[in-house]
C-alpha cells in the first residue's frame, strides 16, 4: 500500500499536503483507501445523473453532479478547479470550455439518451 501523500503511479493525481487537508474521511490512509471511497462516492452521483432528464450540459447540472460524485470525499466538490493539475485542461479554462464544449457534446448524448432513456 503507498501512503495518500506519496507520488502516485501515472494513473493518479498528485496530491499536496493543502490539497488533504480538503479530504472529508478522516480514515483514510493510503491511495487504496481513496480509490475506494472515491469510487463508492462516484457510483452514487451516477445512479443521481442517470436518473435525470433535465438540461445535463448546463454548468449548473455539471457542477451538481460533481459534488454528488465526489462531495462525500472531498470539500472542493462541485467546484471548478483552482490550481494546475496533470489532467485536462487549465483550471482558469475550464468555465469557457464548458459552455464553448457542451454544444459539441450534445449529439453525443442526444444520441446515447434515444438508444437508453
């Protein structure tokens, strides 16, 4: 097991010991124990967006689900970022890609939404 504040594998997203302080389980310890309740967080905020019909592209919804998926683990959930991290896009970009983005994803989930809703 490694310890939450060791350097992850490529797989995983560094964490400074001001980013733990945001960590909500005081029982966690090492990266198994995060993977977990992350991943026991993220299945209940997708069972919540599965069950939604509404405006599923809007900054709003977006933000909702975020803090479903991951706001029993971390305070900053349904949060935009506000450092850099070793994934995706700048963190100061994320507002504008989102509006800009959810226009080119809407086919996409048009299209997802008339095989399975």
């Amino acid at each position: 097991m490694s310890d939450v504040f060791e350097q992850p594998d490529d797989a995983a997203t560094p964490l400074t010991p001001e980013e733990m302080r945001d960590l909500i389980p005081a029982h966690i310890a090492d990266r198994r124990d995060l993977n977990e309740a992350e991943q026991e967080n993220i299945t209940r905020g997708q069972e919540w967006a599965l069950g939604r019909r509404r405006d599923t592209l809007s900054e709003k919804f977006i933000k909702e689900m975020h803090r479903r998926m991951l706001g029993e683990v971390w305070r900053w959930a349904g949060d935009f970022r506000r450092s850099e991290r070793n994934l995706g896009i700048p963190f100061y970009e994320i507002p504008a890609a989102l509006r800009r983005d959810r226009f080119l994803l809407m086919p996409v989930v048009w299209i997802r939404c008339y095989r399975s809703c």
